[in-house]
C-alpha cells in the first residue's frame, strides 16, 4: 500500500528474500522508491517503485559505517531535468535500459535516470564487477537541464573485487585495485542515452581500509572537470602539502582530482587528512560535501555510539565555534577556505545522547547552509538544541530516537560589508576616505545621495561633494564570484567651507601697564568667531574666549599663541605672535678720564637702550650735537648731559652728570743754572706754570751736596743767595 502515482514506471513492490540491515529486519525483502513532492508538501508529484525480485537498496557486504548499508544519492537538475540516483542491489533483477550493463554478481552500484514525474526510466545499469562495489554518492557537470537533459555523471563509493575490469553502461574498463576494501570513482557519460560511455575509473590500491562517501564539483566543464571527495583511511594517509589545515595521521580526508576526459583519467590534484590524529580507529561517519561557488568546502559528520567504532573526542575546533564540548556522540561541521591552507568553521553540534544518521544523506546549498537530519533524543529525551523557541518541536515526543532538523548557515561565503566614513563630518572642499573591512566583495555600487552614482572594483574610489548638506550614502556590495550581495548605508555631514580666522590685537606699545585686548575674527567678514573652539596663550596663561584681554607680563618682547579647532571641518589653525611693549629707558654717560693724564683731550660715550630712536649732547646747558664720543680738550668743570629722544611714545629723558677736567700736559719746567748779576735776565730761579699743584716740595744742593735752598710754595723765586751770600 506505499504511495505510487498512477502512472509511475513501477507500481508493483517486488520485495525479496528476508534481511536484516543493521537493526532493522526486511521480512519481504527490499525494493527502493523514488518520490517527488510539491515545494509546499500539498501533493505528490511522482512516486515509483526501484527494483527487482531480490533485494535492492541495502549493502551488507561493504558497510563498516553504522548506516553505510542505506547509503546512495539523488540529484535533480533544474528547469525540470531528469531525476539521477545511485545505489546498491545485489540481484539480476533490478530494472536497466536497453544496451546497459546487466548484473555482475556480488554486490553491484546501480545508476539509473528518471523523468521528473517518475513515469519513465530514461537510463539504468549496474556498475561493478563479480566483487562486491557499492556507489554512495553522485554529482552532475550540468546542473542545469530540461525534461530529456542529460549529463556527465561522477559516482563514487567502495569496492572490493579482484576482478580486472570493471563494467558499466554497457562498457568496461581495466580496473586497477588493491582487492580489499577500496575507494572507488567514475566518470559515465550521459549526455546521449543512446550511446552513453563508461569515460574513467579509478580505485585505491592501498591496502588499508579506506572508500569515498561524497563527491561534490569544483568546477565543472566538457573536457576538465575539478571535484572533491571526501572519505576514511585508515592507512596513514599523508597530507600533500604540510600547509594545509589539518591534523597529520588522522583517518578522514579530502581529496581534490581532476577528470580530462580527453585522457580518460582521474589525477588527484591535493590531498587533506583532519581527525584526532590519529588512524587506528575512525572518527567521523560523513554525512554531506560542498564545494561552493566561491571554492569553499563544506563538510558535516557524526562519530560515537552507534557508529562501529570511534568518537568525536579530540577534534579540531576553530575559535568561532557554535560548540566547543563533546560527549563523544556528536555531529562536526567543517568549513575550508578555498586553498585548504585554514578553516573558516570547525565545530560540534549535538547534546549529552547520542546523536547519529541511520545512512542518509544531509544536504548544503550552494549559499553555505547546512540542512542536517538527525536521529537525536536517543533513549527519549529532548536534550537535543532546539532554536529558536518557537520551533516547530522542541521537544522529543518518541519514546526513544526521533527525527531532528537543523538548518545552520555558515555565512562563510556571503558578500559582508563593513565601511566606516572617515571623517564622517568634513567641510568642503575636503574629501574622505571609506574604511573598508568588507569581505567577500568584489564590485560596489554606491549611490552619493548627491544624483552621482559609481560602480568600482576592487575598492571605493574618492567622491568630492559640491554643496553643503546631510548625505545618506548606499552601497551594495558584490561577490562577483559567488553572487551574492550585502547593502549598508551610512550619513556623510558635509559642512560649508573653513573659513578662516585672523587675529585682531588691540594694545599700546607705550602703555607701561601692558594691557592687551585680542579678538579671533572671520577673514570672510571680520566677525567675531563663535563656532570654534579656542585656545589662547598668553604668557603661559590659558583662554578659551574668543575676545580676551590680558595684561603682559613684561615689558620688550612677549609670545602669544591662539590655536583655532574648528569641530565641523576638522581643521586646526596655530598662529604664533610675538607683542612688544616699551622697555623701561636707560642711559649712562662713560668716560676714560684720569686725573693727571697727559692728553689732548676727553671722550664722553652716551649709552642708551632701544627704548631711545635719538639723542643729543648738552654741556652747560649748551647743545652740542649727538656724535659719539663728545669730546673735550679744555681744563674746566663741565655739566654734561645727555638727552634721550622716544619718538615712538613722544617722550625725551635727561641724564646729567658734572666732570672736573684736568689735563696734566702743561706740567712746569724747572731751569737748571741761574745769573744773579741783576741785568735782569735769569737773575732769580723759578718755576712757571699755571696750574694749581696740590702739593710742592723743592730742594736745591750745591755740588757737593749740601742744601742750599728748600721751598713748598710753587710760587717762589730764588736768588740764588746761601748763607747771606750769593753763590757763585
């Protein structure tokens, strides 16, 4: 009684022998089905029955993974495509197409195409050997189609034959394999049904455990096509550049190979390990790849019981993680950057039961979210994170397991803007820069608010603003690469032009109280300013006002400094005066002048500060010009001034001093014979001179020694007479 639409290609169930697969018993056997519903659920679209009169759907010879026996793939491409699947049968009677590859014995993949209401099977076949091979997972060079499309299909899975060649499409290729338990890949044309090709196959020919689960596209394309698996080894597989993210001996990996369908080969291109480091036991069942359009890879698994072997202990967690902690029974979401080389997302994701997929697949879309089903609430409880609270179910209402959803999206790949105005608020005609710590954009689009918008790449180049005014810019950001966009909008205060300031002193040279009055005006109109913020120094002493006044602190030269913000354009302005006031006068009158000293003559020197422009010299009240040194060659008592002119200020200052001028050059002579014979020539000795001596002392001896005269008047005339008697 399984719902099948009318006319599907098979509405009878066609059952089998009893099975038990993993924990559940098939009592009649197996059969698969393929069903299609409506986006809102309302209807069934499609629904046929898949197989023969043995079991189909279930493997038992290659299983290791607790759910590896359910394991297979569906693919759909778009514009009402044809329907793709893989799986396992192990019977002839699964249904395949004219000229297909009929069973092989053992375990065999199947391949088989339907239309997209299931009334039609456009292609079956098996694939596989008298081995045992099982497909798990397919991916399409073309996602893109039509009802009768068609497309390269890769498969990939696990074999184990020691069979030389292995068939499909009703072809067969030299198998190379290592006999035992092996990854297995291939490439099958079916771009023509009518004459498909069986293009490539590879396998492993190590030894150790180890098969492909997933395989995701890179980059599609007729000739070269770049994808990724993603499997376990437990042989010690190596990483193939030391660079890459990972953990070095773990028993997960990522495989990146290139398909050339011109040499019909496989090459593999890198190779990634990640676990706990370690490949004696694996860590992780894999239940859904991606490779994004941007080069990302996305990857989900779970480990722990009731998986054969392995936990989640021990893995790698990147500092964004949504959980940091396991019980060893979790999930594990993984996403790497494009060149392998670092992890954008590495976490767990689970509760205290043990959380695990019975075999099928989850999915991720192409915009990194994460559409994971799981068997949660084991042992029936309800520990399983449920958000937000107004889920459909937050609780478990089975009595043991029960189905979970959980939808996580990454936000790895999408176009993030994060631009930041600097300045924000400027004048005219200044500009701005955009700080930009955007990611995953390309190309902006940003509209000024002003009637200009730009398209640029790369980076946001400059914008000048011609009016003042409030500016609301948007910019749509671009990944031109995975196509996706963010928008952001931010406001530009665009003020008037700055306009600048002059300083206007107000003061008196001459004003000995050195009062200063200093204003900060507008050069546009001489106003006042009002709207800037102030910063007067005046000797050390701080003002904010735009007009202050201030008495300086000295006289002669005085620093002042005004320091002009202006808030809006964010323009400093620093001028630095210096005002002079009137130094206090000073003058001196030197002179060399030395009592007794043989000269010609005096010199008087005038000193005098700045203070004076001009002076002139007074003696005895009489003008005597303004040359320096003044100069005197007469004896006498003199009353010397000097007058010092300030024809700045309009004042003169005197300096009077009074000097008694003695010249010791017309010092006597003193006669050394005399004729005292009365004719009236040199009759008498004596000194002539005129000047008055302070102190006189003469002493005459005859030649032999004796004094004959002694005086202390200077005015004295002698004789020449001794002992009452003139001498001879």
């Amino acid at each position: 009684d399984f719902a099948v639409t009318a006319n599907a290609n098979d509405t009878t169930f066609g059952g089998g022998n009893s099975a038990i697969a993993e924990y559940y018993t098939l009592a009649n056997g197996s059969d698969m089905y393929v069903s299609a519903i409506s986006a809102d659920g309302t209807q069934l679209l499609g629904s046929t029955f898949l197989g023969g009169d043995n079991n189909e759907g279930f493997n038992d010879s290659l299983r290791f993974n607790y759910g590896d026996s359910f394991r297979g793939e569906i693919e759909v491409q778009r514009g009402g495509g044809p329907v793709y699947l893989v799986a396992t049968a192990d019977s002839s009677g699964y249904p395949i197409t004219p000229g297909a590859t009929d069973y092989q014995g053992g375990l065999d993949g199947v391949l088989s195409v339907f239309s997209r209401n299931m009334d039609s099977l456009f292609y079956s076949t098996y694939v596989g050997t008298e081995g045992d091979e099982a497909l798990y997972s397919l991916s399409l060079t073309s996602k893109e189609g039509n009802a009768q499309n068609s497309s390269r299909v890769f498969v990939a899975g696990a074999i184990s034959s020691s069979e030389s060649h292995l068939s499909a499409v009703g072809d067969s290729l030299v198998l190379t394999s290592s006999g035992n338990h092996s990854a297995l890949l291939g490439a099958i044309d079916l771009r023509d049904y009518s004459a498909p090709i069986l293009e490539a196959i590879h396998s492993s020919t190590d030894t150790a455990y180890n098969q492909h689960f997933f395989i995701e596209p890179n980059t599609p394309g007729d000739t070269t096509t770049v994808f990724t698996v993603v499997g376990q080894h437990k042989g010690g597989l190596l990483a193939s550049d030391t660079n890459f993210w990972g953990q070095p001996g773990s028993a997960q990996y990522f495989m990146e190979f290139i398909f050339d369908s011109v040499a019909g080969a496989f090459t593999n291109n890198r190779t990634l390990v990640f676990g706990d480091s370690s490949h004696t036991t694996i860590d992780l069942s894999p239940t859904a790849l991606l490779v994004d359009d941007c080069g990302n890879t996305y990857f989900s698994g779970w480990g722990g019981s009731p998986n054969t072997e392995g936990n989640t202990n021990g893995l790698a967690l990147t500092p964004n993680a949504v959980r940091t902690t396991t019980d060893g029974r979790d999930f594990y979401f993984l996403v790497l950057d494009p060149s392998w080389r670092s992890a954008r997302l590495a976490t767990y994701y689970g509760s205290s039961s043990r959380e695990h997929v019975d075999g099928g697949t989850s999915r991720f879309d192409k915009k990194g979210r994460i559409y994971q089903g799981v068997c949660a609430g084991c042992g029936g409880n309800s520990a399983y994170p449920a958000f937000p609270s107004t889920a459909y179910s937050t609780t478990n209402n089975s009595t043991n397991c029960n189905l979970a959803v959980t939808v996580i999206d990454m936000d790895i790949q999408n176009a993030r803007l994060e631009l930041t105005p600097d300045p924000p608020v400027f004048c005219i005609p200044n500009s701005f820069n955009i700080l930009d710590s955007s990611s995953n954009v390309q190309a902006y689009t940003i509209d000024w608010d002003d009637g200009n918008v730009s398209l640029d790449t790369g980076f946001i180049t400059s914008h000048i603003y011609d009016t003042p005014g409030t500016y609301n810019v948007q910019v749509i950001g671009q990944d031109t690469v995975c196509d996706t966009w963010d928008t952001t909008t931010f406001t530009l205060q665009v003020n008037p032009a700055y306009d600048s300031v002059w300083i206007d002193y107000s003061y008196d040279y001459c004003d000995p109280s050195r009062q200063v009055v200093a204003t900060a005006r507008l050069v546009s109109d001489s106003s006042i300013v009002t709207d800037y913020e102030l910063e007067w120094n005046f000797a050390g002493v701080n003002f904010s006002s735009a007009q202050v006044q201030f008495n300086m602190p000295v006289p002669g030269a005085n620093p002042v400094s005004l320091n002009v913000l202006d808030t809006n354009c964010n323009i400093t302005q620093l001028f630095e005066d210096t005002l002079v006031f009137r130094i206090p006068p000073f003058m001196q009158i030197n002179t060399s002048l030395e009592e007794c000293e043989t000269r010609e003559s005096v010199d008087f020197n005038a000193i005098l500060n700045a203070t004076y422009q001009g002076f002139e010299w007074l003696v005895d009240g009489q003008v005597a010009g303004n040359s320096n040194p003044l100069q005197i060659s007469q004896s006498g008592i003199y009353d010397i001034s000097i007058v010092g002119y300030d024809s700045i200020c309009g004042t003169s200052d005197t300096l009077t001093e009074s000097f008694d001028v003695y010249f010791a050059g017309e010092a006597f002579t003193v006669p050394n014979f005399v004729t005292p014979n009365n004719d009236g020539i040199n009759d008498a000795f004596l000194v002539n001179t005129s000047e008055n001596w302070d102190d006189f002392h003469l002493i005459v001896h005859n030649r032999w020694g004796v004094k004959v005269f002694e005086t202390t008047v200077i005015s004295f005339e002698w004789g020449a007479d001794y002992d009452e008697k003139i001498l001879a």
